[in-house]
C-alpha cells in the first residue's frame, strides 16, 4: 500500500476502468457493482487482490443490497473459514441481541430512532465508547449502510488506518519496542461482551482510543459476567493478539500492526500503565488524522476491508436515525510471527 498507487496492472475484469483510490495509503472505491451479479471467479480474479492490495474496498450506491447477498459475497473470498461458520454462526457476537435472528451471521448496529423495519427482530447496538482502534481478528469485515443521516445532519463516519503504513513509519528505535514487546490480552480490565456494552458498564478509552483510561468495574458485573471474565470462557478471541503488535500478513508476507487496546491486560517487565503507554506510543503515528481515512457514510455505501492489514474505530453514533449491517468472517490461515527481513 504505497502512495500514490494506481489498480494493479494484472487487475481484469468489466470494473478496471471504474477503480480509484481512496486515500494516499488504503482504500479504492469501485463503481456499477451489483454485489448479487459477482460470479464466485470474478471474486477471486478481481476483488480477492483488490482486497489484497488495497485493504479497503467501498462499494457505493447498494441501497437494494440485503444482509443476505453481502453475506454470500463475502463468503466467496478465498481462505474464509466456512467450516466455522456454518458451526458457530457468528464468531464475531455470538448471542448478541443485535444479531439478526433470521441470519444470526450479521449483526444491525445503530440507534432506536432509525427506521424499525430494518431491525429485522435485533436490537441495534448503539456505539457510544467513540474512538477505539482495533481490529476485528483475521478475517474480513462487511459493513452495509442501511440508515445513515444525510443533509444537514451530523454525519456518521468509521476511520480506518494502514498497518503496513503504521509499521513502516516507525523509526529503528520504536520498531524495535515493539518487536519486544509481550503483551497479553483478555476481558481482565473490560468484560466479555462488545465494546458499547463495555461503555454502558464505565469502560472508557483514550481521546485517541489507544488506551483503556476507566476499566470496568467488578461491581458492575453479574456474577456470572465476573466468572466469565476471570475464567476467560472465550480464549480464541484473545490468544491470537498475545506476544507483539507487529504481525506478517499471512499472504503478502508485509509486516503490520495488528492489535486491539481495549483488551490489554498485561505487558512482560512492565506494569500495566506502562504497557499501555507503550503500546499508545507504537500505534500513535500510524492512526493519527494524516494517516487515517475517514469514511462519511452515504446510503448504500458497502464497505468491506482485510483486517489483517488494517485497523479501524468506529465514532459515536449521533441522535440522527441510523442503522448499519455488519459481518465479520474469519478466514483460516493465522497472522504469521515478525520476520527477520525488516
């Protein structure tokens, strides 16, 4: 993901000449795509490395697209981990109320004012920790403009940055910090449960949502939420972030910052103060407002990126009406260590 970049010069298909960037350092938009036209060879041919090269790919003016036909484009990128699908549904929140019942895979997020009918059943989760940079796990992530304000109304965004960029920007001496670095994660300081949950039990991040400033607090916690987050009843979700922030793609083989603040629990030789200050100074330059792309939702918009290679925070959700669609799909093939070739 280099600056300046055209489509790659291999990229085919009836789409070529409607691709253009996003962002000097992620991101292209493609235009006239019917998502439920895209033949399964046309994904691996065409998005499959636009994915790949871009991190991030905006599909606009998909106001027909159902949660259904996203989920089924989605499906058809390669390495994504259908077995675990079809067993647990949703790997990303399962058994969250905002899961649709009827496809528990996506999940609605929003607020209550937006329009019912598109709730499918769920109760939309309403994001109100603000800025908080993580990202999902490996796999990619679909996210389907349903309901967003337009006008004269405040407008929703989602910020994204670059790992490679992130990465690369270090000077010898951070790099090297970070390459050292063994941090451990977990619901320790949170609870089991997203992040707008965290929020409604006291957890606050950062301004620049790099660090966990509140933490939640044990009386805020059922029992059963306590014994869920002292026994970590779900490990896969945080054993994969153990050791150091820096991870290799595991098919471009490019180094990346690869983490999530919010679960940060411990750091080795360091208190846990220190681990989160150390960790804010890694990520800092790499996901500040040069660096970052800043998304102004429009109906339609569909946006899915490589999580592998980005990371991403939502903001706020204003009063406006508004609703989202989201899936997240693991793909199989895990992050791999950092290498020698820096």
């Amino acid at each position: 993901m280099s600056r300046s970049r055209s489509p790659p010069k291999d990229m085919r298909g009836r789409w070529k000449d409607k691709i253009s960037q996003l962002h000097p350092f992620l991101g292209a938009r493609v235009e006239g795509v019917d998502l439920a036209e895209v033949t399964k060879e046309e994904i691996l041919s065409t998005f499959a490395p636009l994915l790949e090269e871009y991190g991030i790919l905006l599909f606009p003016k998909q106001q027909d697209l159902s949660p259904q036909v996203f989920l089924n484009f989605m499906k058809s990128f390669p390495d994504v981990d259908l077995e675990e699908l079809a067993r647990a549904k949703n790997p990303f929140a399962q058994g969250d109320p905002s899961c649709l019942p009827e496809l528990p895979t996506v999940r609605a997020l929003g607020n209550l004012t937006s329009d019912v009918a598109l709730h499918r059943g769920a109760t939309p989760e309403l994001n109100q920790m603000g800025t908080e940079w993580h990202t999902d796990g490996c796999g990619i992530t679909g996210l389907f403009a349903a309901q967003v304000p337009g006008g004269g109304e405040v407008k929703r965004t989602t910020i994204w940055a670059n790992g490679y960029h992130a990465w690369e920007i270090l000077d010898d001496q951070m790099k090297q910090k970070a390459l050292e670095m063994k941090l451990h994660f977990g619901p320790k300081h949170t609870m089991e449960a997203s992040v707008a949950e965290i929020y409604r039990r006291g957890g606050r991040m950062s301004p620049n949502g790099l660090k966990l400033m509140e933490p939640v607090a044990k009386e805020q916690l059922t029992a059963e939420e306590l014994r869920r987050r002292e026994e970590q009843t779900n490990p896969r979700r945080y054993l994969p972030f153990h050791g150091s922030p820096v991870r290799r793609h595991p098919f471009t083989k490019r180094h990346t910052l690869w983490t999530m603040p919010v679960f940060l629990e411990s750091g080795e030789g360091m208190t846990v103060e220190e681990a989160r200050d150390s960790l804010e100074q890694v990520l800092l330059p790499g996901t500040s407002r040069l660096a970052a792309y800043v998304h102004e939702w429009s109906p339609g918009d569909f946006v899915l990126w490589d999580n592998r290679s980005t990371l991403h925070s939502a903001t706020e959700v204003t009063d406006a009406p508004q609703l989202m669609y989201q899936a997240f799909l693991r793909t199989k093939t895990p992050m791999g260590p950092a290498g020698e070739d820096m």
